[in-house]
C-alpha cells in the first residue's frame, strides 16, 4: 500500500491541529509546529520523499522554530516579581502564640492584627502558648517565626 498519497492529508490534519491548539490555549503550546508542518505538507505535494523523511523534517524544524523563538523572545518576557498582598504587612511584626507551635506534630497558631495564622518556626523550636515571636516571612498560608 503507497501511503504516499494520504500524507499531504496528514500533514493538513497536523496543521489544523496545531492550529487549533493554538488557539484553545492561551500560552504559546503548538505555534512551532504550524511552520513545520506546512514545509513538510509542501514536501509531501511537491517532492518524493517518503514518510521518515518528512518527519525527521517536522521534527528539527519543529525544534529548531521552538529553540529561535525561545532565543529571539526571551528578553521581551519580563520575569516579573511576585504581587505583594496585604498579607505581607505582618512580616516583621510581633504575635502571640495561640496553639503551641511544633514543627514535628505540625500544629501551631499564631494571632498578629485579630487574624489568625497557622504557624511555624524556622529552626525547629517548640513554642507554647501565650508566647511572642517575630513573623520572618509567609510560605503559603503559613507564617514561619521565631521566638522572642
């Protein structure tokens, strides 16, 4: 069987499907294949080349376009900095413990401005209730401390 004559329709059906990837999504996640996979539906019209052929071309062209673009865009993307939230305003502040914080039973609160937070220590230490520690910094919705 000469799967010659179906691969102009394979290579339309990889074209329209990137395509249509494309434009599902809203990064860019098929565009290196849209060229790619005109050359090689070109390819298969105009030229003899078997299938292996125009798939290895599909492959490094596919490759190469993803590899350009990546170098050529890369320093249009700007790495932008987390968003600051009103959370961050208790970083550096005082609470008072309201659970006991112990890293190893994973347990511990802490109440800074009439909020409650689950709680940690950085280095470890077990902290009882009633307490006052220093809120370093914010992992999730955790707030790691250290005692006063």
């Amino acid at each position: 069987m000469d799967y010659m004559q179906y691969m102009p329709y394979v290579w339309a059906l990889v074209l329209v499907l990137s395509v249509a990837a494309e434009a599902a999504s809203p990064s860019l996640t098929a565009i290196w294949f849209m060229p790619a996979g005109f050359v090689c539906l070109i390819m298969s019209i105009v030229s003899d080349l078997g299938p292996a052929v125009q798939i290895i071309t599909f492959v490094v062209l596919g490759t190469a376009a993803l590899i350009i673009s990546r170098t050529v865009f890369k320093k249009y993307i700007k790495n932008t900095p987390a968003t600051p939230t009103n959370a961050d305003r208790v970083i550096g502040c005082i609470g008072v413990v309201t659970s006991r914080i112990d890293n190893d039973e994973g347990t511990g609160e802490v109440k800074i401005n009439g909020q409650i937070w689950t709680s940690r220590t950085e280095n470890g230490d077990t902290v009882s209730a009633g307490e006052k520690v220093k809120i370093l910094r914010i992992e999730g919705v955790k707030l790691i401390v250290s005692k006063i």
